[in-house]
C-alpha cells in the first residue's frame, strides 16, 4: 500500500513539473453574465505562469512600453497569443500585479475575442501565433482599433510589417524598435510644468497663415515667419542649410535604426535629416524647451511626414527642477539662455531617461554644456555614441576672454574622462568621438 501511494505522489509531482516546464495554460472559463446588471464582455483573464529568466535585448522595449502604461495609468491590457513568451511575460505579468491593472490573452483569432469587447484597451500586444500569415495580424489590429484610444499603446512584432503600415497611415508614431516596435498615437508631455492637453491645444493652434514654408537640399522644409528678422530663419528663407558643417556629421554618423537625441533642436534644422537617416525602425528625441519654438517643431515634423521623431518641451541639465529661460531675444531665438523673464520649463537630466542604442548626439544649450555633460554620463559610457557639441557659442576660442576659455576647457576635459577624443569642426563646433 505504501509503495502504491509514493508511486501515486511520484507520479503527480512529475506531471506538475511536465505541465510548469512547458508553459502550458489552462484558459478559465468565463462566468454566465448576469442579464440583470450591464457586464463586462472581456473575457476572464487566462492565468499565467511566470519563473524568474533572464532578459534579452527586447527587455529594453518593454521597459519603455511599461514606462508609457504608467503615465497612462493602464488598466486593460490584451495580448493575441495565448503562449507565454518566457522572455516577456515575467515583465508585462509583474507590472500589472504591482500596478492594479488585468492581462487579457486571445486564443487562435483573436477578431472574435475583439468582436465580443466592449471596453478601452489601454496596452495591446500584438504577437502572432506561429502559423499566422502577415494578414492576420492586419486583420487583428483592424478588429482591435474601435476599442483604442489616442492615448492607448499598441506593441507589434517588427515582422508584422502590414499591421505597422496600417497604424502609421492613422497617424501613430513609431517610438521604440529593436525585435517590437511601440506606436502610440500621441505622446504624453514629459514634463510637470505643462498640462498634456492644454500644450497639445496651443501645439495644434499653429497660425499657418502667419507662416511660408521654405526647403533646403538634404535638411527639410520648415514653416517661417516671412518678415521675421532672425539669423537660423534667415538662412531658411534664401533656400541655404543652416550649419552645412553639422550636417555633413550627421550624415556621416547617424546609423539607421538607432536612437538619437537633438538636444537643443530648435525648429529641427538637424531633427528632420536625423528622422530621415534613423529611418522607420529608429527613433529621434528633440528637447526644446521655448514654448513657441516647440511647436514650430512639431509643426515642421508634421510638414515633413517624419512619425519618428519624440518632441520633449523639457530643459536639459545636471539635476531635476523647475527652471526660467530669459525672455527671447528676437534676431535669435535659438540662443535664449536659462534666467528670467521667459518660459518656466521643467529641468531633467539625459540619464533620467535611460535611452539606450543612442549612436549620436547633437547639442546645442547655449553655454551649459559642463550641466548637461555631467547629466548624462551613464547615457554615454553604455552608448558610446559620437557627439557634435557647440561649446561656448559665440565665442570663438581666439578671440574669447580668459573665463571662457576655461569653460571649453572643462567640456572637453568632461569628454576626454569619459574616453572622447574631441577635435574642433568649425568655429565654436566640435566633434567628440569614443575612443
């Protein structure tokens, strides 16, 4: 009797490590609805089994992708395959527990389990089974799309190239890539001095009618005030590029499905040529922290059909604050420094954003230099990426005073520590590349 019992233990305990080992899952069954009371017609959702893994290279879109659910404070998230990815699950699984929010699974098609909602889906992973064919994604997404809103976030496999196409042509921009792009249809503002949607208000408020649009070879077309007496808009409206040396770099430089940050990207001389370059699978993030330069931004991305390209009305620096810029100076809006009188914009650091797969970085911050260096050390040791930095502008090492000098200096000694070699391009213009 006793060794018919232990064979019995024995063999349930191999059966439980069978069925844990292979990820399988049992779908529960939903409960009738009550006709009496409106239900909602999600289905149950289908437990998961999660081991502690270690993470590939797609952990870092999930980061991303968890760290837009928690701005958006996601409750509904629906994922088109029932199989556990070992690699995901463990991530998406805990971020849900520790932040109040429901993972739903489909089984098979999933244009059924769309059918049946009736709620928002604030995540939807788009993951196709292994014998789905490229139209069964695009036939999900097209199920699916009644049930998003413009602050949903939708992950798909960067194979899905139908289902991408079809999000990007209703305006979603495409914000991380490597094995799954992220789309949102609009990004949150990261900051905590502007309120989402009264900045999107005055963004969208843009007075055209005050504005030509002019074009320049290999930068762009970008809207300009006709009359306006201004040196980069100047240059803009007699069809030249505004800093050739710059853009030489960047295209030299930039590779194609990367990550880079224009950082000081005013009207996005250098933003549209980067998008361009990075191309559909990379993504650019322009800091700008005037207000009327911002939009003017976004305006021009918008001119020019780049959906890569993440606008941030954010001040770069050492630390995190809520800083004042001078009041703009109007033969050159670009130079407005950090003081009084002018846009309150919250301050953040490049680290605070963890980027990763960064291959190049412009900078322009009008004489903080030393500041924004020292906020992003992280970004460049894990990245490596080649810099072109303004040092000091206005100033040309000639002829600048002793003061001056010393803080070009300190930049490039900043630089050097961190294993850059930096040599002058032109005039206040250098190019730092790793060792």
């Amino acid at each position: 009797m006793k060794k018919t019992l232990l064979w019995v233990i024995a063999i349930i305990f191999l059966s439980t490590q069978f069925v844990f080992a292979n990820d399988y899952i049992i779908p529960a069954r939903n409960k009738k609805k009550n006709k009496s009371k409106k239900q909602r017609v999600i289905p149950t959702p289908i437990p998961l089994h999660c081991d502690k893994l270690q993470w590939d290279e797609r952990y870092t879109t999930w980061d991303l992708a968890c760290q837009l659910l928690l701005q958006r404070n996601a409750k509904i998230l629906v994922k088109t395959n029932d199989v556990a990815e070992r690699s995901s699950y463990p991530l998406l699984m805990d971020w849900a527990k520790s932040n109040g929010a429901q993972v739903f699974c489909t089984n098979g098609d999933a244009s059924a389990f769309f059918e049946q909602c009736d709620q928002l889906i604030d995540f939807l992973y788009l993951d196709p089974v292994n014998d789905s064919s490229l139209q069964d994604p695009l036939k999900w997404i097209i199920a699916a799309y009644p049930h998003l809103s413009e602050y949903s976030v939708v992950m798909i496999h960067d194979s899905q190239e139908l289902a991408m196409e079809w999000l990007q042509e209703k305006g979603w921009k495409r914000v991380r890539s490597p094995s799954h792009a992220i789309f949102v249809k609009k990004m949150l503002n990261q900051n905590c001095v502007d309120d989402p949607q009264d900045l999107e208000q005055y963004v969208d408020a843009f007075p055209k009618d005050e504005y030509i649009v002019c074009e320049t070879p290999n930068q762009g077309k970008f809207y300009v005030e006709p009359h306006k007496n201004d040196v980069i808009k100047n240059f803009l409206r007699s069809g030249r590029v505004w800093d050739p040396h710059i853009l030489d770099k960047i295209y030299q430089y930039v590779k194609p499905g990367t990550v880079v940050l224009d950082i000081g990207a005013h009207i996005g001389t250098f933003t549209i040529a980067m998008a361009k370059i990075v191309g559909k699978n990379g993504t650019v993030y322009a800091f700008e922290p005037q207000k009327k330069i911002f939009r003017e931004l976004n305006q021009n991305c918008a001119l020019n059909d780049v959906r890569n390209v993440v606008c941030h009305r954010i001040a770069l620096g050492d630390q995190q604050q809520i800083i004042e810029m001078d009041k703009t100076f109007s033969e050159n809006e670009g130079s407005t420094n950090i003081g009084h009188g002018g846009d309150v914009v919250e301050m953040r650091t490049i680290d605070s954003f963890h980027f990763k797969n960064v291959s190049f970085i412009k900078m322009d911050v009008e004489r903080t230099e030393e500041q924004v260096l020292d906020g992003m050390v992280n970004t460049l040791q894990n990245n490596r990426p080649v810099i072109v930095i303004e040092l000091q502008g206005g100033f040309l090492w000639e002829t600048a005073p002793s003061h001056i000098r010393e803080k070009i200096l300190h930049s490039m000694h900043k630089l050097q520590a961190l294993g850059y070699e930096v040599t002058r391009i032109y005039q206040h213009d250098y190019l730092a590349l790793p060792s």
